[in-house]
C-alpha cells in the first residue's frame, strides 16, 4: 500500500501566500492587480449556499437581455394566447451592495472592463462551465463566478481547517480580511505554465502546470525553460518571500516571465508531476543544491498516450451524475436495486 505522505501545515503559511500581502513586494513581476476589501454583508451572501439570487444591482445589466427575449416572444407568440401575458414580475428580495458595487464597476474601468478575478488564494477556474469564460466584464459575471465556484466557498471556509495550529491561532483566522482580487486579464497559454518548489529557499523541482496535456514544445525548449526560471528565481524571488519552503506558479512569455501565485509548502498544495514524498526527499534538495550540476529537474508530460481529461470537467457534472458514479454501476439492469439501496442507507442515517 502506497505511503500517504502528510506535511504539517501552519496557519502563518496560508497568511504568507494570501495575494495581499505579497503583491506589493513582488508587484513589478506579476500581473497588475486591483485589490478590494470584501464587507460583512457580502461574505454572508457568497457563504450562504442558497439558490442564486444576483444583487440588484445586477439586474440592470440585464435589463436589455431581458427586454429581447421579451420582443422574440411577443414575435413568436399569438397576443390572444392567454399563457403568453405580460406580467409584472413580482418584486423580488434582491441582495443590496451599492458601495461594494460602486468600487467593482470602477475597478473593471481601470482593467479595460475584463478582468481576471480570485480571492486571496483561489480563483473560480472550475466555475468556467457556467459562463463558458473566466474573464469578467460585469457585475453579473463576478457574481455568478463566486457563487458557483467550489474553490471560492473551501477559501471562505474552510482556507485554514487543515492547520496543526489553528485552535490557538483562532484569533488571528477569525479577524482575517478577505479580499477581492481583480486582475488584468492576459491571454496566457497554458503550455508555459509552471509551478516551482523550493526547499530551504533553494529551489529543488518545476513541474508542467497543466500536466493532463502533452506539449511537444516543452519537450523541445526543456534546457532553456530550466535555464529561464532557474535566472528568475535567484534574481526575483530568491530570499524576498516571508518563507524558506513555498511554491511559487509562473508563466513564460518569449521576453518575460510573469509570477502568478504563491502557494504553501505542503500537501494542500498541488504537487502536479511530482509526490509530495519525492519533493520532502533530502536527495532532492541535495541535488539541487549545486545550481551548475544541472540536477535540478524539470518534470513534462512526456508522452500524449494516456492524457486524460482537465481536472475541472468533475466540476461541471451534475451532483446526481457524481452520485451515481459512486454506485460503482457496472450494469443498468443493477441500477434500481443500488438505487433503493442507497435510499434505504440515507433513510437510516436520518433515523439514527
């Protein structure tokens, strides 16, 4: 049986990689960004896990929708045909963030109107099915990212659940201020995406970022993508970060390198093309060490035999499909008697 390997985590850690208090220090070689403090009322509204209800503020961006849909009708449909009358629609009780929704529309006017949004550490990448994008030109688009994004509601609670410190660092997570981070949106190809680990701020491994796909020019450009990030990190990050041991996601243009992200060193974090046991592996950090060995290792999809889907096509499943899949159905003719069963089990565990 394979060793599940566990580091601890501290809740300093998770402090140290929110995008607030790194930006500054490294604003000149990441993306520009806006940063937005996230009120009360408003954390409320996207931690409730009620049925979506944009703020009203939202719904004047769709009044001209609303408005065409309405003409089509009235183009397709008899007048006289009584199930097609125009009724007002009953006032609804609309969420209201006027200020907060003041400040986002100004915001989207500094980045052009499309913008690239996250909180402090994660972004709705696996909302991307509900709008088909992840680029936000309206208030609308923010909402409904935030809303539907699993990613944003583990941030808002449960970002520090898996802290070895977190009953006596209470205080500190209970007056913790999320924000709201808007960034200049950047078509950023996928291929030149990479995440670094470092060690005792030594960096010991990169690895492919979207490592469910095969990229024959990774291969190609291994010497000089190792050399690029490798430059990078000793001029750019190299002592500058709150930790000795993080990761840190970056993206390769043909002049520049961009810095994406900070994450924390454990195995909350992503370990993509390696193991968290083989990065914690003193070997590892020994060979890397020496920066002119050339041991310090790029890790590529090598292949395109077995490339499997993106991670975030779970994400856009129906929950009653997933349900279903956890039957483990190997024949249809099974699928009643597994379905009562499985009724049966939740039917006792409400009774217990």
């Amino acid at each position: 049986m394979a060793k599940i390997f566990r580091l601890i985590m501290k809740v300093e850690q998770i402090l140290n990689c929110s995008f607030d208090k790194w930006y500054d220090l490294f604003e000149n070689i990441t993306i520009k960004s806006e940063i937005v403090p996230i009120p009360q009322n408003v954390l409320d509204y996207l931690r409730s896990g009620s049925t979506i209800i944009l703020p009203k503020s939202c719904q004047n961006e769709m009044d001209e929708e609303c408005k065409f849909r309405k003409d089509e009708r009235r183009r397709n449909y008899d007048d006289s045909d009584d199930s097609w009358d125009e009724k007002d629609e009953e006032e609804k009780n609309y969420p209201e963030f006027n200020e907060f929704d003041e400040i986002l529309r100004e915001k989207l006017k500094i980045l052009s109107n499309k913008a690239f949004i996250k909180l402090n550490w994660s972004s709705p990448k696996d909302a991307f099915w509900v709008l088909n994008k992840l680029w936000c030109s309206s208030l609308s688009d923010i909402y409904i990212l935030l809303k539907s994004s699993d990613f944003i509601c583990h941030d808002l609670n449960e970002a520090f659940s898996e802290c070895d410190d977190k009953e006596e660092m209470k205080e500190k997570i209970n007056s913790f201020e999320y924000k709201l981070i808007m960034r200049e949106w950047i078509n950023i190809n996928p291929s030149m995406e990479f995440r670094c680990f470092v060690n005792k701020n030594v960096l010991i491994g990169i690895s492919q970022r979207d490592c469910r796909s095969f990229y024959q020019i990774l291969l190609d450009g291994r010497e000089e993508i190792l050399s690029r990030i490798e430059q990078f990190f000793l001029e750019k990050i190299r002592g500058k970060f709150f930790d000795e041991s993080f990761a840190f996601d970056v993206c390769l243009g043909k002049k520049a390198i961009k810095l994406l992200d900070f994450n924390p060193f454990c195995s909350k974090t992503d370990s993509l093309l390696f193991s968290w046991g083989e990065i914690k592996d003193p070997n590892l950090y020994l060979n890397a060490i020496d920066y002119k060995s050339n041991k310090l290792e790029l890790r590529l999809v090598e292949t395109n035999i077995g490339v499997q889907a993106s991670t975030y096509s779970f994400y856009s499943q129906p929950k009653e499909a997933l349900d279903f899949h956890e039957l483990n159905l190997n024949n249809l003719r099974d699928l009643p008697s597994l379905v009562q069963n499985k009724i049966e089990n939740e039917d006792e565990e409400e009774l217990e």
